[in-house]
C-alpha cells in the first residue's frame, strides 16, 4: 500500500500529528511528571548510597526552613517584576514611536530586534564588558559626565548586582514586546483613530481609550510568555554574577539548577523546580482570569 | 502654535527616541566589535580609547587557533542542524495537520502544543538528564537536539500553522477534484505555498539552538558535544580569556545569526506576529 493510499484512510491525520506527540511526550510530559515524582525521592548522584526511596515531603519541609529559598524566592519576585516592566514599557514605548510609520522608521523597527536575537552568552559578555570595573566603557562615561567619581563594580556589589543584571534583560528582552505590540497596534483599524479625532480626544485620550482596549490581548498574552520565560532562565544571572556575590542575586531558577548541577541532588532541585511549576501555573491562571474579568 | 508645527516638533521627538532606541540597540554590539579589532596594549589602557588606533585581526586568529573552538563551533552546527531536521519533519506535518484539516480532538492538540510552552525548562532539564543518561544519550549532540526540540517543537508547529492558516482552504479540494491524494495535494500543493514560511520557521528555530546555554551546559560534558556558548562561557572561567579574543569569539558566534536573520527577516517577522495581528 502506497502512502498515497494511506492518505485516504480516515484516521490519516494522526498520521501526522504522531511524530511530534510521541517527541513531546518523551521530552516534555514524562520528565515533567518524574521530575514531580523526583521532588518526592532522594536522589543525589554523589550519594548513591542513599537510593532513590520515597522521602515525602522530606525536600518540601527542608525548603520551608531554608533560608536561601526565601532569598530567592523574593530576589525572584523583584527580578521578575522588575525586568517585565521595564521591558514592556520600552517595548511599549518604541512601538508607539514607530508606529508613527515616518521614513527610515521600517528599519529602525529592524534594528531593535538585535538584542533579542543574541545569545545570552554574548549579551551577558558585552554588558560585562561595558560594565567592568577597570576597563568599562560606561564607568568610562559615567565618570566623564560627573555622575560617578571613580568606576563602579555593578556586578561585585550586593546592592547594585541584581539591578545591574535586569539592565542588561531589559536590554535584551525588550524587542519582543516591541515587536509584539508594534504588530498590535498596526491591527488597529483606522476608523478608531478617526473617530477618536472626531471625538477631539487628545493624544492621552486616545492611548487610554482607543490604543489600551486594543492591545489589551496582546498584552496579557506577552506578559504570560515573558513572566515564564523570566521565572523559568536563570541563564544571565548565572553568566553575569553566578547568583553572587554571595547569594545577593540568587533567583529560584538559578538555585535549583545549582543544587542539581553542582550539588547533584536531584530531589531537593525538583523540588524547587515544582515550586516553580505551580507558581507560574497560578499566576497564568489567575493574571488570565483577571484581565478577562477587567475586559467584560 | 499652529497644528502642522505640532505635527513637526511631534516628528521630530519621534525621531529623536526611535535613533535613540536604535542606538541603544546596536551600539553595545558595534562597541564589541571595536574591542576585537583592538590590540591588546589599547584594550588595557589606563585613558580608554573608542575607535582603535591599529585595527588588527589577530584576536579572531587566536581565538580559532585556541583548543577547540572550531570544534565547538562545529559541535554547535551539527546540533543545530539534527534540531532543525526534527523540528522540521515532525512539526512541518503536525502544523499542517492542526491548520488544514479539521478532526474530533483539534481544539486539545492544540491546547496541549500551547500548554508545553509554559512548562519550566529547569523542571524539564533535571529529569531530562538522568533520562538521557539512562538511554546513553548524555553528552552527545544527539541528546542535546532532543532536549531542543523540548521548547522549539512547540514554537515550531506554532509559526508554520500561522504560515499555512494564510493559505486558501480551496486549494486541497481543488487539488482532490483534479484526482490527488490527500497526500499529493499536502506535498505538491500546499508545501510550495508556504516555502518562505518554512525558512523562515527553521531560521527561527536553528537561532534558538544556536544560541542555548543552558541545557548545553547540563547535558554536555566532553569536547566532543560541548556547544560554543558552553565553551566560550569555560574559557573566560579557566584561561581568564583576554577581552579582545572573548570579543572577537563573540563576533563569531554572532556572526551567521545576524547574516540568517537579514536574509529571511520579513517572513520572519511576519510568523513571529501572526497570532498577534489576529487578536
């Protein structure tokens, strides 16, 4: 029997969808669910004299009285917070001046897309480049310019660490959401604008009640992805400061993958991983939830 | 002040932020750029200098004479291209599938290839290791495209619906009229259509594999998988890599990223905001 003739079979269209099922079922869905079964068991691979039995909450209860989980728990929370605002409102901000549509503007929205489109290697190395205590370019200017006297070390500072790090993802994550919300606002018919002129609404009036109700999906849906990826990559921070110094830029991700990584033990970073997991699938369920309930 | 002069100091504000923006975009780059090209005595220097003063390439040819880059480099290709392969043939049909054709169940396939998207790569990437371990795939190129195709399948079959939802659905059946299998009528028909499409999902796709850290950095431990972003991240730990090599490195690996998007970034953009633009 010819493929062709498969084709014409009733169930062909599993046929189809069976190659990219059977990938995500053995990439994604199994290791999700031993990873959940993990954070119940001990398993350190230096330890293999413990075994792998079931601990129960074990690693749950450990979590609470670790200090360091609170730490991340609440670096995670600024870094979150912090580099999804600035980044929507950068990206918010260029799509709105793009829009504008005036020559050359085509290409600049081109341009914008750099950042995002390099590795986190290389745009944690060029910000460390920029940011270096002896040879920055930008201690270099900041110096020049009377802001600083003397070059700072952004990245050596525990109060100045995190802050320096959410620069460098605002840097790099600020194009999707202009992206985005540029392609946002180029859907948005024009009787809307005319009617708002029409109407005389000033330039505010118009933002708040002709722009905002239509990005509105957009928004929530940008916000959902970015916040997860945010929660879930601890890359920059590990490349840019390792979580340091000390543990004043240690973020949740970062922790479990840590524990695993340098600790080898895979149960207490499940863990972690699972607080994760049901943190973001609260905050989808709910910021979802909300906006909707805003939007009737 | 009348409106037409509103309308040029509004402009000219515009135009102001937006090469602002771009600058901000593009400079650090362009300064990256600057430090490879730089001897190192201009590099280490107590007055900084911007625009080298003796541009020279040697930071580029000790950087690929160094131990093993051009094998992580290679390493990187090879990934990338088996990431590409896979996501290509399993997604390129499954897109197809959940975009033209209709069948009791749609509505969950589609919400399950949206639900793997938001599932935590350090949840996956633990449990993924002692898998791969156990099937013998850790620290192996192979391996490391399997673990890609985690979070860029999804991704993948994503864009090329929003690529083949744009194509008439008269097509197929035109196609069926003329006497061509349901097969035919996918692979001679419609798959032509959506050519550009497809460069450009895989553009996307092998930028992301390009670019990965993480899970490289879980799942390879020998030179003989070790990806370049993994590599390059070692050098600077170990040999306390010079600025100028570390830039030019950089350089690179950057290189075919920017050269891949300025060849298909229309199409790319327009994949990237499909589902945006339809609300």
């Amino acid at each position: 029997m010819g493929l062709g003739t498969l084709s014409e079979r009733r169930g062909w269209v599993w046929f189809l969808l069976v190659p990219s099922l059977l990938l995500i079922a053995a990439v994604v869905l199994y290791p999700t669910f031993w990873g959940m079964s993990l954070s119940f068991r001990e398993m350190r691979l230096n330890r293999p004299d413990l075994g792998t039995g079931f601990v129960g909450f074990k690693h749950y209860v450990a979590l609470w009285n670790d200090p360091v989980f609170w730490l991340s728990l609440r670096n995670t929370l600024v870094w979150v917070v912090g580099a999804t605002m600035g980044e929507f409102l950068l990206g918010l901000t260029t799509a709105l001046l793009v829009d504008r549509g005036l020559p050359g503007f085509r290409a600049a929205s081109v341009l914008i897309l750099l950042p995002w489109f390099l590795p986190n290697v290389v745009a944690g190395h060029i910000w460390a480049l920029m940011l270096d205590p002896r040879l920055g370019v930008i201690n270099d200017i900041l110096v020049r310019i009377g802001v600083l006297d003397s070059y700072f070390a952004w990245f050596a500072n525990p109060d100045t660490a995190l802050g320096a790090a959410m620069v460098v993802e605002i840097w790099h994550g600020f194009p999707f959401f202009a992206l985005l919300l540029l392609a946002g606002l180029k859907a948005v018919p024009l009787e809307l604008y005319e009617s708002a002129e029409i109407d005389g609404a000033g330039p505010f009036a118009r933002f708040r009640h002709v722009i905002l109700p239509q990005l509105q999906m957009i928004i929530v849906a940008t916000v959902v992805l970015r916040v997860i990826s945010l929660v879930n990559a601890p890359d920059i921070i590990l490349i840019l400061t390792g979580g340091g110094p000390g543990r004043a830029s240690q973020v949740l991700s970062l922790y479990a993958f840590l524990k695993v990584s340098k600790e080898f033990n895979f149960g207490y970073g499940s863990a972690l991983a699972m607080v994760l997991f049901v943190g973001l699938m609260g905050f989808s369920y709910l910021y979802v939830r909300l906006s909707n309930v805003l939007k009737e | 002040m009348g409106a037409k002069h509103r309308r040029l100091i509004g402009n000219l504000l515009a135009y102001g932020a937006v090469i602002l923006i771009v600058a901000l975009s593009v400079l650090p780059v362009l300064w990256t750029f600057l430090i490879s090209i730089k001897p190192d005595e201009e590099v280490i220097t107590a007055t900084l200098t911007y625009l080298p003063k003796r541009p020279v390439w040697d930071n580029y040819v000790s950087i690929w004479t160094r131990s093993g880059f051009p094998q992580l480099i290679l390493n990187s290709a090879i990934t990338t291209a088996v990431t590409v392969a896979i996501c290509t043939t399993a997604g390129t049909l499954a897109a197809y599938a959940v975009a033209r054709t209709r069948f009791a169940g749609r509505q969950k396939i589609l919400l399950l290839y949206l639900a793997v998207r938001m599932f935590p790569a350090v949840m996956i990437v633990i449990p993924l290791f002692i898998t791969l371990r156990n099937v013998g795939l850790l620290d192996s190129r192979f391996g490391l495209a399997l673990a890609y195709t985690s979070f860029l399948l999804p991704v993948f079959i994503w864009m090329m619906k929003g690529f083949f939802d744009a194509i008439p659905p008269e097509l197929e059946e035109a196609a069926r009229i003329d006497g061509a299998s349901r097969l035919t009528a996918m692979v001679r028909v419609i798959l032509p259509l959506v050519l550009g499409g497809l460069v450009a999902t895989s553009v996307f796709v092998a930028i992301g594999a390009w670019n990965e850290y993480l899970f490289a950095l879980m799942v390879t431990s020998s030179s003989g998988s070790r990806t370049w972003p993994v590599g390059l991240q070692l050098m600077v730990g170990e040999f306390q890599l010079p600025w100028g090599e570390l830039a030019a490195g950089g350089m690179i690996s950057i290189a075919p990223v920017v050269i891949l998007f300025a060849i298909v970034q229309r199409a790319l953009v327009r994949g990237l905001t499909a589902g945006a633009v339809k609300g």
